[in-house]
C-alpha cells in the first residue's frame, strides 16, 4: 500500500515537471519580442522590424530541431533528454542576456530554439507514456503552455522595468536551471534499489495495425502540415506583432 502510494506521488511529481517544462519551452522563446519592442529599439538604435529577423534561426531550431530530438529519445533516453532541455535552455537564456550585438543575440536565441525543440517530441511522449486515457492529461499540460505564451509579455515587462531587459533572459533561465537540478535529483531518487541502476523498460510499444492504407496516411499528414504550418504562421506572427502594437498604442494614449 505504502508503495503504491509513493508511486502515485512520484507520477504527479512527474507529470508537475512536465507541465512546468512546457511552460517555460513557451515562455523563454518569446521573450525577445518583449525585449525588443520595449528596449532594444531604444538601447540599440535599431528598429522592431530591424530586430526581428534576428529571432528567426531560433524559431526555425525550435521546429526542425524536433525531429533529431524525438530520435535521440527513442534510441537513447527520454528522461536524460528531459534533463538537456531543462539545463539547455536555461543556460541558453542567460547566455542571450550577455548578448552585447543584434549576432550574438541571435546566436543566444538560436540556442534556446535549439533545446526547446526538445521538449514537444519528448515531453509529450513522456505525458501520455504508460496512460490509457490522455485526453485530460494533454489538456492540463496544453494549459500550461498556453500560460506560457501569455505570461512571456507579463514577465518579460515586469523585469524590464524593475531591472532591465538583461533580467528578463537571466531571472526565467536561472529559475529553470534549478528546475533542471532539482529534476536530476528526482530522477536519481526514484533508481535507487534498481539492480544495476537502469531505467525501467518502456512497456509502451504500439500493438496491431493501424488499418489505413498509405495513401490514406499521407493525405492525413499533409492535412495536418498544411494545417499546423498556417496556424503556427498566425501565431507566430501575432506573437511578435503584439508587443510593438501594444508599445505604439501606450504611447500614442500617454501622449494624448
């Protein structure tokens, strides 16, 4: 009894750093919009649409990068990778706040893509991973990443204001580098009387056959390409555009 209760903790301890790992691979990403609508067009003399393009190695490492990530995973450990991404991206983030140019603000930026092209393949994989039913699983850990996305701009002015664009990268890249430590060390205490020290075997093979013909698999994955390519379009463009509307029009309001 006692065990099974300590098994139950440790799958929503488990599932607590999955949702806040979403969070922050939503949130670390569009930090720099806030940043360079509210500070470097000041700081550095450039225009929003001069800083912008800077963001786009990083964006397209955030959706490339997925596919080798998802395949490390499977063939090595997806708990280990777990463990690059929080570390990764957090490192990455207060590497970015020592950017001094727009290059190697896009060098940090293309960093933190890099790793948090990590946790969609893997994160989301490890959710549903041993579930029978995941619809409300996805749901909750969906929600926070969604809250991620729309605190970004929240935090993001927040530390502007009280420290400096500079804090805005180092505060949420600190945080989850100790988020990262403290999932080591959850990891570890959970192997401990394991013979040998191994992970326990992933009983989550796929049985049976699917049942659709390859034609049909290949039109139902171009829908969903064509499907994802344009929302994630419009949102990524939204993303971007509402921090320097927002910027104009509280200017254009404490002018008048």
């Amino acid at each position: 009894m006692l065990e099974d209760n300590n098994t139950a903790l440790r799958a929503r301890l488990h599932f607590f750093f999955l949702n806040i790992g979403h969070f922050v691979d939503h949130l670390l990403p569009l930090v720099f919009a806030s940043v360079a609508a509210l500070a470097l067009t000041r700081e550095w003399g450039l225009s929003y649409a001069q800083l912008i393009p800077y963001a786009i190695p990083g964006v397209v490492a955030f959706g490339v990068g997925a596919l080798p990530a998802g395949w490390l995973a499977d063939r090595w450990s997806r708990e280990k990778m777990m463990v690059i991404f929080f570390l990764g991206i957090g490192v990455s983030a207060i590497a970015t706040a020592m950017a001094t140019t727009p290059v190697t603000i896009a060098l940090g930026l293309f960093a933190i893509g890099v790793f948090g092209s990590i946790y969609h393949p893997v994160g989301l994989a490890m959710v549903i991973q041993g579930r029978q039913r995941t619809g409300v699983p996805l749901a909750i850990n969906g929600i926070f990443g969604n809250l991620g996305v729309a605190c970004a701009a929240l935090f993001t002015s927040l530390l502007i204001e009280a420290q400096g664009w500079k804090a805005a990268f180092v505060w949420p890249g600190a945080l989850t580098l100790l988020l990262g430590f403290a999932y080591i060390v959850f990891l570890l205490t959970g192997r401990r009387g394991k013979a040998g020290g191994e992970a326990q075997k992933r009983q989550d093979t796929v049985k049976g056959q699917s049942g659709f013909t390859r034609s049909h698999l290949v039109r139902i994955f171009l829908v969903v390409f064509a499907s994802t390519a344009l929302g994630g379009l419009v949102f990524q463009s939204t993303t971007f555009a509402l921090p320097k509307i927002v910027d104009e029009r509280m200017a254009d309001m404490a002018v008048s």
